[in-house]
C-alpha cells in the first residue's frame, strides 16, 4: 500500500496540473547526448581521428607532382684573351624555361603501408571506446542526478506529511494540556515537530545541491514532476558468472585497451619492415625551352623507371626499435589484465550489492506495513484508554524514520542497477 501512495506522489502532479510538464528520464538523457558540450566534445573528437585512417590509405595512391622554372638572366663576362694578353669584354643574355610532370607510385614497402592503415584502424576504434566510455560517463551522471531529484522530492513529501502529522499531534496535545494541566506530552511533540522541521529544511538544502548538478549536465531547471525511473531486470542476469562474461565482453575499457594491444603489433610490423625493400614506379616528363641547352632550342625528355631501396645495415637502429616496440606490446598486455581484473571485481560488488538489497527492500516493505499497523493499534488502544499519547507519538515516529529507510534503499537499489549497467557499457 505504501509503495502505491509514493508511485502516486511521484506522478500525479503530471495529471494535476496541465501548465507543467514532466521531464521523464529518457528525455533528459536525449536533451544530454544532444546538447552536452563534453559530448559533442567527444563526438567530434571521433569524427576527426577518423580522418588518420584516410590519412594513412593515400600511401596506397600515386603521387603526382609538378615543377617548373622560368627564367631570364645576365652574365657580364671579362676575362684575358689567350693569344694577345688583352682583356676581353662580352655579356651572355639566357631567358627561358622548363616544366616537369612526375608521377610516383608505390609498389612495395615491406608492407608498411598496410600495417600503418590498420594501425590506424585499430587506433581509431580505441579512440571510439574512449569517448564512448566518457559519454556513458556523463549519462551515468545525468542519470544519477535525475534519480536523486526524485528521491529527494519523495523524502520532502514523507517529511512534509510528518510536519503535518506532528502539528495535528501538538494541537492535540494542547487541548489536553488544558484540561489535565499536563505540559509533558506538549513538550515532546513540539520536540518532534521541530526535529522533523530541521529534517525538512536539511532535505531541501540536499535538494537545491541535485537541482545544480542536473542543471549542469541537462542545460535547463527541472520541472518538479519527475518520476521515477523504471528497472529492467532482463538487462542484469541473476547469475553472477553471466554477469561477469558480459562484463569482459562488452566493457569499453577492456575494449579499448584490445585495440590497443592490436595497434601496437601493427607497429612491430612497421619496425620490422625496415628489414625489407622499397620498390616505386616513377614516370616523369619534362620540357626545357632554351635553359638546358642555352639558347639553342627546345629539348623534351620523358621516362619511365623503378626504384629499388634496401637498406642492409644501419648499426643495428631498426633491430632496436623492433625489441622496443614487442616490449611495449607486453606491457599493454599486463595492462589488459589488471584493467580485466578492476572490471570483474567492480561487476561483482556491484552485482551482489544489487542482488542484496532487493531482498532488503522487500524486508522494508514488511517492516513499513508492520509499522503503519503498529500506529493504528495505537491510535484504537490510546482511544480506549490502553494506550498514551507519547506511545503513538514513538509509533509514528518509527513509521516515519521505517518509510525513509525504504526510500534510500529502493534509490540506493537504482544506483546499483546503472552502476551495472554503465560497468556493461
């Protein structure tokens, strides 16, 4: 019964008022993913290491290029003749140019090429889970921030209704003080009241702290008519080993560092290609117009060649940088294992704390029940004379503090399920 009057409370202001509208959780994540500045961050970012592989495919493409020279020039000349000892004035006037096309293709390099685009592949799917765990990081946030508005509007409302309980208590009390003359149960009402009002006012500054954060993540105020969000418990096996197997496949983290792993022997393919030849095509034309051949004439020239470099030693450089880069490759390795080894641990926790306080929560339930049954007794024994007024006070006490343990425990429940779902990626 309790658990349909908070459903209710959380919802009902939808249909109550037509001038307000709710913003449901789902929303709220859309407006984040749309207009998020660290999304569109991290969505750009992808878009641009994209472009590395394109970068690293136009090796596969010739390459064309074009030079040309124009010129005009004076030489004055002195210099002594070799048969009558005089000098010998004179001046040389050269203008002319030249043009030249060259295309150069490559035909083999020791697969370097081939390895540095799936390097880049590799890289750019990395970069893809990195950015993907970062924007999982800010729904997560958002979602968290959305589902303590919630919670926190739900304890204002058990609060509010316990003021109001604890004013109707007091007014009680005083009209029997003024019969009896006894001071004792006004007292300790007025204590409670003004317990549960400090409560109140600790729960609003709470409030005001979440309204900030989710503002921060949204872009705009919440409504006030939020609800609370929905569980599917088909998202989370109830069987830890499953759990943990989705976990390793599907975290980004592991992910990521995989391709890693991979990138990093693309480059030990690239450091041991040094080891093989270079073989290109090139094919060139030229045109010389009066440069080349000193006012002489025109010369065109066009051929076609390939190119063949190996290098059979360097003093042992390229060996180094091979060793270096399969060490690297064993530290990424070792680094895929302890970022495994956080995940599986994390999806544990998290699981079995999610498996716990489900059967906390339905305890809490009983014990609310039990509780509101407590306070009607009393209410029935303290009109029949059986009961006194501080004995239904302490009942209603309990009820309260009872009904916001199940409160915490229900959204602590939430956090657990996003926990689980956000370590599942």
């Amino acid at each position: 019964m309790y658990i349909k009057k908070l459903l209710k409370f959380a919802c009902i202001s939808i249909l109550a008022s037509g001038s307000l509208q709710a913003v449901s959780l789902k929303e709220s994540v859309n407006k984040v993913l749309a207009t998020n500045p660290e999304i569109i961050a991290e969505k750009n970012n992808q878009e641009a290491f994209r472009k590395y592989i394109d970068e690293r495919k136009a090796n596969y493409y010739p390459r064309i290029d074009v030079d040309g020279r124009l010129e005009k020039s004076n030489s004055d000349k002195k210099y002594n003749h070799p048969n009558s000892g005089n000098y010998q004035d004179g001046s040389d006037q050269e203008d002319g140019y030249n043009f030249g096309i060259a295309l150069n293709q490559m035909l083999y390099d020791g697969n370097l090429t081939p390895s540095q685009v799936q390097e880049a592949k590799h890289n750019d799917l990395s970069n893809k889970y990195r950015t993907q765990k970062n924007i999982d990081n800010v729904v997560y946030e958002t979602i968290i921030a959305y589902k303590d508005l919630v919670q926190y509007n739900e304890m204002l409302e058990l609060t509010k209704n316990m003021i109001t309980t604890n004013e109707e208590n007091l007014q009680t009390a005083k009209e029997k003080e003024s019969i009896s003359g006894e001071v004792l149960e006004t007292y300790e009402v007025d204590s409670k009241l003004s317990f549960v009002k400090e409560k109140y006012l600790e729960e609003e500054d709470l409030k005001s702290s979440k309204i900030s954060t989710f503002k921060r993540y949204v872009g705009m105020e919440p409504s006030g008519n939020e609800c609370r969000p929905k569980i599917n418990l088909s998202k989370i096996p109830d069987n830890l080993q499953q759990v943990v197997e989705l976990a390793v496949l599907r975290n980004y983290e592991i992910q990521q560092q995989i391709e890693r792993i991979k990138a990093q022997r693309e480059k030990i393919a690239q450091a041991d290609s040094k080891f093989l030849p270079n073989l290109s095509l090139e094919l060139k034309a030229l045109t010389d117009n009066d440069l080349a051949l000193n006012e002489e004439g025109t010369e065109n020239q066009a051929y076609g060649r390939i190119n063949l470099a190996w290098n059979l030693y360097n003093g042992g450089g390229d060996y180094a940088v091979s060793q270096q880069e399969a060490i690297f490759l064993a530290e990424e390795k070792e680094r895929l294992d302890a970022i495994t080894n956080k995940i599986v641990e994390s999806i544990k926790v998290n699981h079995k704390r999610f498996m716990k306080n489900k059967e906390r929560i339905a305890v809490l339930k009983d014990y609310v029940v039990a509780n509101e049954n407590i306070v009607e007794v009393y209410k029935s024994e303290f009109e029949s004379g059986t009961r006194t007024f501080v004995d239904i006070l302490d009942a209603q006490t309990v009820l309260y503090e009872a009904k916001k343990s199940l409160v915490s425990r229900e959204y602590e429940l939430y956090t657990n399920y996003y926990d689980i779902l956000n370590t599942l990626s």
